[in-house]
C-alpha cells in the first residue's frame, strides 16, 4: 500500500507569532497609511475633531490606540477588529496575515477578511448612493506645492479660497470604516445639512472610477452656507468647482454663486423662494455642452429656469469651440481670472437687457 507525503501543517495564525514576524507598529502604520505624529480625526467613525492618536505603554511594552472623544485604548489587533468590523480575533490575525502575506501562517480561507464595500451606483456623470447613506470620513493632510500648482495654477484659487470653501486636501479616506489611501492629488469638499456633515470625495486624476466618492443626498447644496445674507446676483452652476471659482471673482454681495448636486436636480420650492428673497436675480449657468447634439447642460438649465423663472446664461459656442471649454472654471483655465470676470459680467448684463426689452416691447 502505498502512502503519499505526510501534509505540512502550519499554525493558524495568533497575536503571539504574528508579532513575532511584524512589529505592532508596522500594524498601525499599514492600516493608518502611516504613522501619526499628532492627533488624528479618528479612523474609527465619524469624526471632525483631531482626537484620535497612538502611544507606547511601558507596562505592557506595546503600542496602543486611544480615543479621546469616546476614551476607547487598545492595540493593533483590537485597532484592526474595529476598524475593519470584524467579529472575532481569529478573523483579525487572518486579515492581518493574509494582508502582510505572511505564508508561514495556515489561513483560514472560509472567513472573508475583506470588509464589504457599500455598493455605489453610477449615473452618465455622477456616483449616487444605492440603498443608504455611505459613512465617510477622511483624514486630512497639509497642503503642498502641488495642490497649489493644480489649484492656483488652473484656476485661480488659493489656499484660504479653498478653506473658506470647505475644500481640504486628504491623505486618506475611510467607507463605512474601511480605509483606502487615496490619491497623490485628492480632495474633500465638505458640506454640513440639518447638523449632518457629509463628504465629496474629489481624485481628479483617478481612473479606476473613483475619481467622485459622494455621500450627499440630492437635497444638499454646494456652498449654500457661503451665501451672504442678502446680495444682488446668485449664480447656480454644474459644480463646486465652478462656484468656488464664480466666488473668488467678484464681491460676495454683488455676485456669489452655489451649486447643486448635478444639473438634473430639481430644488424645493422652499429653498426656490428663499433665493429669490434674498437676492435680486437668481442666473442659471450649467456646461454647455456642444459637443453633444442634445446639449445636456442647456437642457437642464432651460428646465430649471422655466420652473423657476430664474435667468440662463452659459458660455457661448462660438467660444467653447474655440477653446474646448464647456464651463466656467475651464474657461478660466484656458484664459485667465480677470478674463472670465468680463466674459460672465458681459453675459449678465446682456441677459438684464434682454429681459428689459421684454417689458418693454
């Protein structure tokens, strides 16, 4: 009778024999992205405050997490358990063996140590969420010579613009408690609605579709908190981008400008009345898109309008032709601030006039 080679079993993987191959703080610094040199928005939830932070315990010659909002302490394992939801130890030393590949150790292939993605369901041009609100948070870094030369180099705006904008760059940003490193060049445009405060996650360089990572709902405006009280011109545009550059151009009380969530958006009736209380013209500028025979972005700006009686402008053909431009912060991109400010002074008053003629004819 015959007999094969006797099987070589490993040990399944425990806190012991993990930290025997990698250190407690490689841990950290795997799931962190890095290690932090001071308090940290906490990667555990939702968090707007810096209280989350690492410390070495003498007594137990370890290094440990603690929350200071919450007065949760633990170390890596308990960190990752959390972190990852997980429901028992043994799921936590296989992820962190699995994802160290730490081939010594006998994996236990029946337990997903992946934590579960929410789904995110695409549109033409925008992720909208499927089912319920994701929960993001983000962890922010500081800024860099090369956010300035994306910003201020194509679009004018500077580090206190973006700020007052509630425009952050981000080294890292975490869905429903699973954390990703994002881009080299990544954003969160921050909004806060009934107390709630909710992230847009912008990688303008991202092609693996993750390039917009949102968790606003339709009902949420961009920049609506940056309105002044009172004011003579309201422009509604396709995007933050576009308000945030409408914004830094002109005086807040004689143009600002705010967006909605995307251009076939219908506003409340309620939040419709308000504009118009406070200011004297409300304009519509969404993309003109001429590329394409149905023109999107005019489409929807005209609708918008009719329902509203708020005022359309956009950038002429003839222009976007000529550039290859299809919105405000592209055109300024091709050209430059001070030539923008005249283009969308020129593009009101010329629509003020029309709409004088028609009372008067």
């Amino acid at each position: 009778m015959a007999f094969g080679k006797n099987k070589d079993y490993k040990k399944l993987p425990n806190s012991n024999d993990i930290l025997s191959a990698i250190s407690d703080l490689e841990i950290f610094e795997m799931y962190l992205g890095g290690i932090p040199r001071k308090a940290i928005s906490s990667p555990l939830r939702e968090d707007t405050n810096p209280s989350f932070s690492l410390f070495h315990s003498d007594l137990h010659n370890k290094v440990f997490f603690r929350d200071f909002a919450t007065g949760e302490t633990g170390d890596c394992f308990l960190f990752v358990m959390r972190l990852f939801n997980l429901q028992s130890k043994v799921e936590t030393f296989n992820k962190i063996a699995s994802d160290f590949q730490l081939t010594q150790f006998e994996l236990n292939t029946t337990i997903n140590t992946s934590p579960k993605r929410s789904y995110v369901s695409k549109s033409n041009t925008k992720k909208s969420i499927r089912n319920e609100r994701l929960r993001i948070s983000v962890r922010t870094r500081s800024w860099k010579l090369k956010d300035k030369d994306y910003w201020n180099g194509k679009y004018g705006l500077n580090k206190q613009q973006l700020e007052y904008c509630n425009i952050f760059p981000i080294s890292h940003y975490f869905i429903n408690g699973y954390c990703t490193e994002a881009d080299d060049i990544a954003y969160a445009f921050v909004e806060e609605k009934d107390g709630l405060q909710t992230f847009k996650i912008y990688q303008p360089f991202n092609d693996n579709d993750e390039k917009w990572i949102n968790n606003n709902d339709y009902s949420t405006w961009e920049l609506w908190t940056q309105l002044p009280e009172t004011g003579d011109i309201c422009i509604i545009t396709s995007s933050r981008k576009d308000a945030a550059v409408i914004k830094s151009l002109f005086p807040s009380n004689k143009i600002t400008s705010c967006s909605l969530q995307s251009e076939g958006v219908n506003p409340k009736s309620s939040v419709i009345e308000e504009l118009k209380s406070r200011f004297k013209e409300v304009f519509v500028m969404y993309d003109n898109d001429f590329k394409n025979s149905k023109n999107p972005g005019r489409t929807a700006g005209s609708k918008l309008c009719e329902q509203t009686q708020f005022l359309q402008i956009e950038i002429p053909t003839e222009i976007c032709t000529k550039y290859g431009v299809k919105d405000p912060s592209d055109y300024l991109e091709a050209n430059s601030s001070s030539e923008l400010k005249n283009l969308l002074t020129k593009l009101i008053q010329e629509r003020l006039r029309e709409e004088e003629l028609k009372q008067i004819i």
